[in-house]
C-alpha cells in the first residue's frame, strides 16, 4: 500500500511538472486557465522572461517532489535527505490541499470548480506522501532501505 501511495503522489507531481512545462507554448490562456496571479498572466501576454522562468521553476519543483516519490517507492536508488524532504512534501501538499476550506467557507463566491478540484489533487498527493511515508515506518523499514530492497531485486 505504501508504494502506492508513493507512485500516486509520483503521478500528481510529475503531471503538475508537465502541465507548467507545457504552460509557456499553450499561451496566456492556460496561464489564466491555471489561475495564475494577473502579474505572470500579463507576462505571458507581453511576452517577458517572467512567466515562462516561473512555470519552469515551479515544474522542476513538481518534478523533484515526483523523484522523491518514486524514491519512496523503491524505484529510485538514492535521493538526498529522503524522509526529510518527503515528510516536508507532504506537509506542503497537504496544507495546500486543506487551504480551500476555510475559502469555502468565508468567501463561497470567490471559489471556482478548478481551486476546489486542485486543492482535492494537492490532498491526494499529500496523502500519499503521507501514507508511503506511514507504511514503509509501520513496515519496520526506513524510506531507504525501501529504495536499497529493490534495488537489491526484494522488498
């Protein structure tokens, strides 16, 4: 169930990766589509270094939480300060996915389909950094010595 967990939390950050990636070609309207602030979807329109260099930054962010899972996982060998860095991934996503409530409840009219179903997804992945993280401690195993076992063709 842990590894599972992990690929899950591995899938949502890698689409989150690919979704900023792609955003600089798809134009100013994904920009928008994505809830930018106004400041990087004027950038996008005026054609300025600011939001492409933000997309960028932010979906290597996304792909590094996505390593980090797959590291939780097992299938990757070796990623620095692994259960720090995955305990500090699920606590931002988690966060982040709980951060629409309380707008929900204060300000309804201001809440749109997409902040509801994002905040759902950055639970998911939190989640299943959270699990990955609980399973492989109730296993008994630290996060790398999950990643060694199947390096080593077990676990």
């Amino acid at each position: 169930m842990g590894r599972l967990a992990f690929l899950l939390a591995a899938g949502i950050s890698m689409f989150g990766a690919l979704i900023h990636w792609v955003a600089p070609w798809l134009g100013p309207e994904w920009y928008a589509f994505l809830q930018a602030p106004p400041s990087v979807v004027a950038s996008a329109r005026a054609g300025t270094w600011f939001a492409p260099a933000g997309a960028a930054a932010i979906g290597v962010l996304m792909f590094i939480c996505s390593l980090y899972a797959l590291a939780g996982a097992g299938r990757l060998r070796w990623m620095p300060f692994a259960q720090m860095a995955q305990g500090t991934i699920a606590a931002v996503c988690l966060l982040r996915g709980l951060l629409v409530a309380p707008y929900l409840y204060k300000f309804p009219e201001r809440i749109w389909t997409f902040d509801v179903v994002a905040s759902f997804i950055w639970l998911a992945a939190g989640l299943g950094f959270l699990i990955g993280i609980l399973q492989s401690a109730r296993a008994g195993r630290g996060i790398a010595s999950v990643a060694a076992g199947a390096q080593a063709g077990g676990a």
